[in-house]
C-alpha cells in the first residue's frame, strides 16, 4: 500500500485567505443543505476511511462538504473560484485551509492527494480538462467523487407545480437535470480511473419555506434573472408552497446522487 499523503507534499503551493462575501454565498450558506450521513459512509467504506485521508474539496463554496469532511477526520484543503464564497466558509470553520483555484487548473503538486471531491459542483468545470487535472493530481489509488442533492418529490402536486414554474421562467432548467451520469463521461475517458460507479442515497429533508426560497437565491438559473424577474417568480414559488404546507415547514423526499472513480 503506498504511504499516504502529506500536508507538506502541497505545503509550498500558493494559499490565499479570501477577504470579502457578499450576498449569494450568504443566502447559500444561510439555506443549503447538508450531505447525508449515509453518503460519507459509502464514500469512507470505499476509501477505506476518511480519517487522515488528505482530500481536496474542490468548488467548496462556503464549506458545507468541508465542514463534514473535516469532521470525520479528513486532512482537507477547500479550493474554490469564489473570494466570497471562501471567506465564508473560513469564518465558519476558522482552521480550514483555502485556496482559490480553478478546479481544471490547480496549482497543485501531482500526485499529492488522496481523494478530489466536487460536492454539487463538477457540472460547473470543464468536463476534459478537469478530469485530466483529477488524474494528475491523484495518488494512484486514489478517489474521485462527485455528488448533488436534489429533491425527489416527483408525482406529488406541489412539486410538479414547483418545477414546472421554474422550467417555464427559468432558461436551461428541466427536471431532468437532475440525472447526473452523463457526468462521468469524461472520467471514463480517462485511461487512469477505473469506471466510475452510481449510487443514489435517498433522504428526507425538513425545511422551513423561508429557508427554501433563500435556498433558491442562491441557485444560478434564479441569479440569472433580471430582478422584476426574480422578484415576480419568487413570490409566486412563496405564495404557492404556503398554500401546500400552511404550517410554514416543508417535509420533502431528496436524493443525493454520488459518482465514484479510483485512480489505477
């Protein structure tokens, strides 16, 4: 078994403290759920552990993966392309060490970790280069692992109504986004990863509905919009889910839908 990485294997790269946040990465931080539990028990079942284990969280936005990462005993950096969302995360996890990086081009040492990890954000990279750069930077033997949480209330009245109002105002969005093993092509094409595996871990999230609208904020395809736009759609989506759940608390199925690779 190869010797586990170290911090000082990436100790001389470039670290950055981001220095502002602003409003998105608070409404992300403030409403966006955690992962479930089960999700880092497949993950560490497979790795074989997570304690020690030196991760890279990469699109770490305000640091919720990160937060759960460390606190399973990962030895973990958080890289993302967002200043504000950063900072964020440093100032609820004071320890946590950051870099600001794309995740296709990272100023890392090759071969320096032990597992990359995208929570919700590998759509986000350039597919090719970015699986090219998770080669580069993995010990053989190492994890890649990209996950999404969504919610799964299909064939219930107040999601279909929900969804149908954002794919009918919101470009590009569609229910069937949330099926994600198209995203592990490009890892597949990659000779030094095995092929990828799909799991699905279903969970049930319990929310208030102001939570969920500042959840939405935060989302791309509502930022998008002009703000007549979002301030129109907004209201309709608040007016809609208190008249399906007048006692102001959501109980919505979700799944978080996981993608796995080890590098050979």
């Amino acid at each position: 078994m190869a010797a586990r990485a170290s911090m000082s294997d990436f100790e001389s790269e470039r670290w950055i403290e981001p220095p502002s946040f602003g409003s998105a990465a608070d409404a992300y931080d403030a409403a966006r759920p955690d992962y479930p539990d089960a999700l880092y028990d497949l993950m560490s079942s497979r790795m074989g552990g997570l304690g020690g284990r030196v991760v890279l969280d990469a699109g770490a936005g305000t640091g919720i993966a990160s937060r759960q990462l460390l606190a399973r005993g990962a030895n973990l950096v958080a890289v993302d392309v967002g200043n504000e969302m950063l900072a964020r995360a440093i100032r609820r996890e004071p320890v946590l060490r950051c870099m600001v990086a794309d995740a296709a081009a990272l100023p890392i040492t090759t071969g320096a970790f032990e597992s990359l990890c995208f929570a919700q954000s590998w759509h986000s990279v350039n597919q090719a280069t970015g699986a090219e750069e998770a080669a580069r930077i993995l010990r053989p033997r190492g994890w890649w692992a990209a996950w999404w949480n969504h919610p799964w209330a299909d064939g219930e009245r107040w999601f279909d109504e929900y969804y149908t109002l954002l794919e009918e105002r919101c470009a590009g969005v569609s229910r069937e986004q949330r099926e994600i093993k198209r995203f592990a092509q490009a890892i597949t094409e990659v000779a030094a990863f095995d092929d990828p595996r799909h799991d699905v871990i279903e969970w049930t999230r319990s929310v208030p509905v102001g939570s969920w609208i500042i959840d939405l904020t935060s989302h791309s395809y509502i930022i998008a919009l002009s703000e007549p736009e979002r301030i129109g759609l907004l209201g309709e989506i608040d007016a809609l889910l208190h008249g399906w759940f007048p006692s102001g608390l959501m109980t919505v199925p979700y799944e978080t839908r996981l993608l796995m690779a080890e590098r050979l």
